[in-house]
C-alpha cells in the first residue's frame, strides 16, 4: 500500500463515497419461540443463515434493554440464538416493544433508541419485529 | 462552496503538499531483523488427551486437553523458553460432508473439530527455529459455551492455559504424566517454565491476561515474562501491570471493530506507579481480525473461513474491502508476516532476552522490518516505558493537568482555537469526536476510564502550548528523548492531510531549539477512510524526539517544553503521556555504608542502592584486602568482610541489575576505608549478655540485661548515629523522625559492647 497513492485519489473518492454504507449480509433472522423455564426466560432467535461464530457479542435489544448471554447453533447453514433472560426482566418488557439484533454492541446516543440506530443500516444490526407476549410463549 | 470545489481546493492542495516534498520519506533500516528463519530445524507433535478431560471451574463442562507443540528438532542444550498460543472464539466443528461450520462441543458424530489452534503453526514454527518451544492450545469446548456465560469465558480460558502449564510441568519433571504417551519423552526437562511468553488472539487475548493473574494469584508457580494481545476483546477490562505487554490492533478488523484491546494499554499505565512492565501497541493499517490465524483463512482451511473486515464494510469498500481499487488492505500473506516479525522481536526481547530488535518496539527505529512486508504507513507503534525508565512531564491523566503537569510545572497556551483535556472519565468524559467507541477505540465508557487526551487545536502559526519543568527536574543530560502519544482529531481537521509542527525545548538562559516532528514520527496521519459507523478510527502512536537532536541548548536547564503550531496553518490533535524516556539503562548511582563491628577488624557493608520490583541483581564487593584469600571478594548482598589488619583499602561494590525490560545495568562504587582495631576488643565469651526486643521494633525497644548507665547508640545504614541515650530503664522510646529501615543497635557498657542489627518498622 502506497499512502501517496491514496493521497492522490482521495480527492476523487471522496466524489463517490460520501454516505457509502457497510454491505451487511441479511440475516433474515426472527423470534422462533420463548419459553419460560423456572426464573428464567429463554428467547430463540433462528435464522436460515448461520449467525457469525465471532469473538464479539450478539445482543438482543428489547424496547431499552439488551440482552447478551445465550446459546449459539449454528448447524448446517442455519443458525440459532437461544437468549437467556430472568423471568422478572422479561415480564417487565413492554408487550409490542420493537425487537433488534446486533453483533457488537450498538452505540446509542442520548435520545435514540436501538431502532433508529439500526434503521441506519451502518453496522450489523437486524430488525426482528415487535415483542408479542401473547404468541411468543 | 459546493463539495465539488471542496475536493477540488483539496486536490490541489495534496498535490502542493506532494510537490513541495512535505511526505513521508523512507527512513534507512537500521535494525537486524527479527522476521529472519533461525537456524534450527523444527519438529512437531501434538497431544489430544480427549474432548472432556479438563475440569475447568469455571466452565460448566470439563474442556478439551489438546494442542500442539512445535520445537528444536535436536533439543541441544536447554530448557527452552517456551511460548503459549490461545486462540479466540469460532466454530468448533464442521460436517464432514456439507463441509458446514456448526457449534457445539464436543463434535457431534458426523462432525470433526476445527483446528483453530493449528492457524498459528507458521509462528509456532518460526519461533522454534530460534530456540522456542511453541504450545498452541485447543479452546473450542470454551468457545461452545461461552455465549451464555456473564463472565465471557474468560475465567475459564486463564484456567485452561493454566492447567496445560501444570499438564507440562508435571511432564518436564519426569513424573508419570499423560503427555508421555502422546509425545514420548524427549521432551522432559526441556521447558523452562519460569521463560514463558503467552499470546492470545481475540478472545484468547483477553484470556491470557486472566491467565497471568491467575498465575499471579496462584504465587506465579510460573514465570510469565510476556503477553501478546492480538485483536483481542477486552470485555472486563481488567488491568494486568508487571508483565510487559504488546497490544496489536488491525485497523480494519470486522469482528472487533472497536479495537478495544488498546485498552489494556491505556488502562495499565498509571494505575500502579510502581511499574516496571513496558507496554506497547502497534496499530497495523489495513488488518483484518481473521488473517493472523490460518484456520480461520479463507483458502487456507476446509470450512468456517470468512474474511471479517469484507463481512462488515463490504468486499468493495474503498479502504478496508479487498476488492476496492483503492483498498488499504494488507492480505493474508503480509498480515501474518507482520504479525510474525513484531511478536518475534517482542517475545525474543522479554522472554529471551534479546535487546536487538529493541528499537523496533520503542519506537527508535520506525522502518517495519522487511520481512514483515509493511511500508511505513502500515504500521504506528506506541510506547510506554516502564516507571524508571521515563520521567513524566504531563501525564494529562487527570482534569488539573490542563493547567499544572505532572512535574508540577505550569502549563499554559496561548491563541489556540481551543484546549482541554477529554476522555478518561474525567469531566469531559468523552472528547466527541465520533458519536461511537467504533471511531474512538481510547474513549472509556460508563464507569471504565479509558484514555484521557488533551485537544489542542490551532489556526495561528504563532499559537502554543506549553509544560514549564520546575527546577528540580531541569537536568535532562540523562534523559534519550522526549516522548508522546497523538493523534489528529480528524473532525477539526482538514480531510484527508497529515499535520506537522514544531517541538521546542527552551532552557533557563532563554535559548530555544527546535524540531520538526514530521522529522521524526509519522505518527500524526490522517486516519484512512470513511464510513459512517467505524471509519475513521482516532488511534494513539507515540512520537519521540532524540534528546540529541536538541542542540544549543543548556541540557542540564531545561526549563520550558513547548509545542508552536507553526508548520500546519490549521489543525487538531489529541495528545497524551508527555514525558522524558530515559537513557537505556538511567543511572544506578551505586554506593554503599558500612560500619565497624566489635569484634577485631570486622566491618560490615550495606548495599544501599534501592532496586526495581522484578529486577535481577547481582552483587560483586571487592575489599582490597588481597591478603585476605578467597574471602576478598564476595557476592553476597551486604556482606562482613575481617580485615586481615589495620590500614587503608580501597572498597568496591559493582552491581549488575537486569531489568524486566531486559536491560543490563552496572555501576561500580570504589571509596577507601581506614580500619583500625575496634574500640572494645571483647571475646565473644565475655560479652555482657544483652537482648534487645521487638525486632522488628515500631515505637520502642526492650533492652535486656543492660545496667544503668549503659549506653544505647543507634547508627543508620550511613553510619550516622541517630540516637544516644543512657539506659535508664529497661524500654527505651524510638525517636518519631526515625525512618523505616535497618539501624545498628549498640549497647556499650563497662563489661564490653554488644552489637544488634535492629529493623524500624512502624
């Protein structure tokens, strides 16, 4: 790598990249079940995609909490979050609280909330939809 | 002005700056190489004592016992430092059929493990051909569970290093031990388990440094001379001083991307001020998180591959995709040739104690070894000395250190566009720079106090910044160079260009010297690319100016350091850890005291030089008293020395004092002494049977035995006496200016003189 080269064509880059957002895969990932078992609440994530078996966390954000300890599957392409939660934090959460998934926590200002720094599409963040305490049992 | 003519005013501008020949130049290597094959043929084994067989505490089932071990295929000579390699968190298994990563543990049927700790086999190699022997250790069992853990795993992981430590001590010592199944015994003897040097990669990183504290937190049954993190996480921040540490963080690592392992940096600086461990971090430009382990390599393993750094900004990104015209990665081939030349100077200095390639890692000599295949743009290196071997000017740790430095000295601008200290959970906690810890790897979060940076931002060439040095500390003759971290705050600065300015050292007599630091550091480049969430990234490098290059100036009175905004017409940095890097090795200053005991031409010598936590000392005293045989030298630490009769010698004590830095100090200290015979030549029989308790004492001692008008006399180590009193009564109180230490008590009295060495210690 040539930092002079860079140099030079910075200028013109900077005519096409302004605003160039990361390529994320789609993970098409959703809430498959959520089971209660003792204190302790288990939400399953499932996707037809492996989640990345990395080094940083999958958080699950819930209306303002977030969620980092689970089970990770991932087996034959197809992957699996199983999300631990106490049974008292869940049944605090908000029925129809909107329902993020990151890898890596997301850094939210004063004012934001998981959805809208996801919305920006600008880090490995999916959306799964709203919480529905009445069909996801 | 429209963005188009913004670019084109840039344009132009990069082409002056190009033209007037303001960039970079290529820098002579100066230093041996430490990427070069040594010369001994390696031999590989590994042992695999089974899926389940380690009982880890905190692990809820028992781990794998496998790894592989690279060494010197003759085994001459020995034992062998030896180097522990943890990989981090990924798949553990694949299908043998679909080829498909998948990830429990044990392995299904149908399923084999991924061997992530083979990925590192080109290391492991190299190290043993210079006389290593390489453990790389299997962590898939940990990396199956770990998800659903509070803690990470981490525990876990300091644990599992731990019990391979024990499997191989338990083996070197030749005691029934598993291993000698699986490697025969060959090998027995052949670790030298007090020479150990770890690596961790990702989340391995993280678990070597819970490794060595609980190593630490065990008594240090093992002796951890070094610890590599390579793009690791640093989830529970916790704080490892003692042992020198070298962070690397790849610029465009996809996993990690907050490249938060510089905070084991930034956290261990100041937190014990003892601290003897250098640290040090390398920034590699164009890095990934993946490419240093083979396993995880796409093209180089069967399944469970990926190139992170294009999964998260997009293989056509323009900086950190692979497939961009104008990409800054490096590939796979030079990342792990990097990776391999720096931690091959790094552990071959503090494990092996080899100080060749010490300017490579101190920032002394900025060219990347060629075989690293790195350019100068590639590769920023940070340095903190350890606690002797730095003065610090302005720590810029805290929130007063805006306006009074670390010295004591004042600290004071003028004409800048603004100033402050941010960061490091101090009032400002963060600098605002980014609005995320993705832009900002040094920022500290919520109760985490990450690094604290003085902004200085200018648009004047006459605009200054300025740490007065109090009197006291003015004589920098022994000083090698004035050192600190920076960064360009790239939100108030222009897009895209690198800053300059001037150092200036002023002495008392008013005389200015000056330098470039572009002459010096490419450290204040503008961060490459752009995104919205992680690019650019503000990350520290260390700048250091030979104290040589300032000239015409008093060394010995410098009063003033200051830095004139006069070479960029505008800017914005960041600045942290202002100080003086001592000469190699200071200055020992040794002297010692001695006194006369009571018994013939007896005398006793005190070392009185204080030493560094970790260093290895070693004493020579010779008495000029050649008549006296063998007995004329010693190596004791204070030793007793009877002079063979009275007359004038010449007493000297030469000091070899080895650092945990790896730097060889001596000094000799020659002063003559007159012995004559003692005053009260008493045979031991005779003497007056005298105690003298507590011992240690605090604020008073017992003497036993004595009469009244006995006398007690206390003489320090100096041979100063600091106390004479008659003995009235059997307790006698200890002066309250009396300091800590080791005193002689002598109690003379008509029936002779009895001498006690007593220790102070309130």
């Amino acid at each position: 790598m040539k930092r002079t080269f860079y140099f030079i064509l910075l200028p013109i880059l900077l005519l096409f990249l302004q605003g160039d957002a990361a390529a994320q895969a789609k993970q098409n990932a959703k809430i498959s079940s959520v089971k209660q078992k003792g204190n302790m609440v288990y939400v399953t994530v499932t996707s037809a995609k492996e989640f990345y078996m990395g080094n940083n966390k999958h958080i699950l954000y819930i209306g303002n909490q977030l969620f980092d300890l689970y089970d990770q599957e991932n087996e034959e392409g197809k992957g699996t979050l199983r999300f631990h939660i106490p049974a008292t934090a869940y049944k605090a959460l908000p029925n129809g609280a909107p329902v993020y998934l990151s890898y890596g926590e997301l850094y939210i200002e004063d004012g934001e909330t998981a959805g809208d720094v996801c919305k920006q599409d600008l880090c490995p963040c999916w959306s799964l939809g709203k919480l529905n305490k009445r069909t996801q049992k | 002005m429209t963005s188009r003519k913004i670019i084109s005013f840039y344009g132009c501008l990069y082409a002056i700056v190009l033209l007037l020949g303001v960039h970079f130049h290529t820098l002579a290597q100066t230093t041996p190489d430490p990427g070069i094959l040594g010369p001994l043929a390696v031999t590989k084994v590994e042992y695999d004592l089974g899926d389940a067989v380690a009982p880890l505490d905190s692990l809820p089932i028992p781990a794998e016992a496998r790894a592989s071990i690279h060494y010197p295929t003759t085994l001459t000579g020995g034992p062998f430092p030896v180097i522990i390699l943890l990989h981090g968190r990924h798949s553990t298994c694949y299908n043998t059929t679909s080829l498909a990563a998948s990830s429990a543990w044990p392995c299904p049927t149908g399923r084999l493990p991924i061997e992530s700790f083979q990925g590192y086999d080109y290391h492991a190699r190299f190290m043993a051909s210079h006389g290593y022997i390489v453990v790389s250790i299997s962590c898939n069992a940990i990396n199956a569970r770990d998800g659903a853990m509070a803690n990470n795993g981490m525990p876990a992981r300091g644990q599992l290093v731990q019990h391979h430590l024990n499997l191989l001590n338990t083996y070197n010592t030749g005691a029934t031990s598993p291993l000698t199944a699986e490697i025969g015994s060959s090998l027995v003897g052949k670790f030298d388990l007090q020479r150990v040097g770890m690596m961790g990669h990702s989340r391995g990183g993280e678990g070597v440094v819970f490794g060595a504290l609980l190593n630490r937190s065990l008594g240090s049954p093992y002796g951890i001379k070094a610890i590599i993190t390579l793009a690791p996480v640093d989830f529970k921040r916790k704080i490892l001083n003692g042992i020198p540490m070298l962070n690397i963080a790849p610029y465009c690592d996809g996993d990690v991307s907050d490249l938060q392992g510089v905070h084991f940096y930034d956290d261990a600086r100041y937190t014990d001020l003892t601290d003897e461990a250098p640290k040090h971090n390398i920034v590699m430009i164009g890095g990934n998180h993946n490419f240093y382990n083979t396993t995880w390599t796409p093209g180089s393993y069967i399944a469970g591959t990926s190139d992170d750094a294009n999964s998260l900004y997009g293989s056509t990104h323009a900086f950190c995709g692979s497939n961009s015209a104008t990409s800054g990665r490096i590939d796979t081939t030079v990342q792990k040739a990097a990776y391999n030349s720096y931690a091959s100077a790094f552990f071959r200095m503090y494990v092996g104690g080899d100080t060749t390639f010490a300017p490579i890692l101190e920032t002394r000599d900025l060219v990347p070894p060629a075989s690293s295949m790195l350019d100068t743009d590639n590769v920023y290196v940070s340095y903190h000395p350890g606690r002797t071997d730095r003065r610090d000017i302005n720590r810029i740790d805290t929130v007063y250190n805006e306006t009074n430095n670390t010295m004591g000295g004042a600290v004071t601008s003028s004409g800048l566009v603004s100033s402050g200290i941010c960061g490091g959970g101090l009032a400002i906690p963060v600098c605002g720079i980014a609005t995320n810890f993705y832009k900002e790897p040094h920022k500290g979060a919520t109760g985490q106090k990450g690094l604290a940076q003085m902004g200085l931002r200018w648009d004047n060439a006459t605009d200054q910044y300025q740490n007065d040095i109090p009197a006291s500390q003015q004589d920098i003759t022994y000083m090698e160079a004035l050192q600190f971290r920076a960064a360009i705050r790239y939100d108030q600065s222009v897009t895209g260009l690198d800053l300059d300015y001037t150092v200036q050292l002023i002495d008392s007599a008013g005389a200015v010297s000056s330098q470039k630091v572009h002459d010096h550091s490419y450290a204040l480049y503008y961060p490459p690319g752009t995104h919205a969430t992680y690019l650019p990234k503000v990350m520290f490098n260390s700048i250091r100016i030979p104290i040589s290059s300032f000239t015409g100036i008093d060394l010995k009175k410098v009063r003033k350091v200051k830095f004139l905004f006069d070479r960029s017409a505008a800017g914005s940095i960041l600045i942290s850890d202002l100080s003086f890097v001592a000469k190699k090795c200071g200055k020992l200053n040794s002297t010692f005291a001695f006194a006369y005991d009571t018994v013939g031409y007896d005398i006793s010598f005190f070392d009185t030089l204080s030493y560094n936590t970790g260093d290895t000392v070693k004493w020579l005293w010779r008495f000029g008293n050649p008549t006296s045989g063998t007995s004329d030298t010693s190596t004791a630490h204070n030793p007793s020395h009877v002079f063979t009769g009275a007359g004038t010698y010449t007493v000297c004590l030469s000091v070899y004092a080895k650092r945990i830095n790896q730097r060889i100090c001596t000094d000799t200290f020659c002063t003559t002494i007159t012995v004559v015979p003692a005053i009260f030549v008493t045979d031991v029989n005779e003497r007056p049977n005298i105690t003298i308790y507590p011992n240690p004492a605090r604020d008073q001692i017992y003497i036993a035995g004595a009469e009244r008008t006995d006398v007690l006399r206390l003489v320090n180590q100096l041979g100063q006496v600091v106390l004479t009193t008659e003995i009235n009564e059997p307790m006698v109180w200890l002066p309250t200016h009396l300091a800590n230490g080791m005193y002689h008590a002598i109690v003379t009295t008509s029936r002779g003189q009895v001498h006690q060495r007593l220790v102070i210690n309130r």
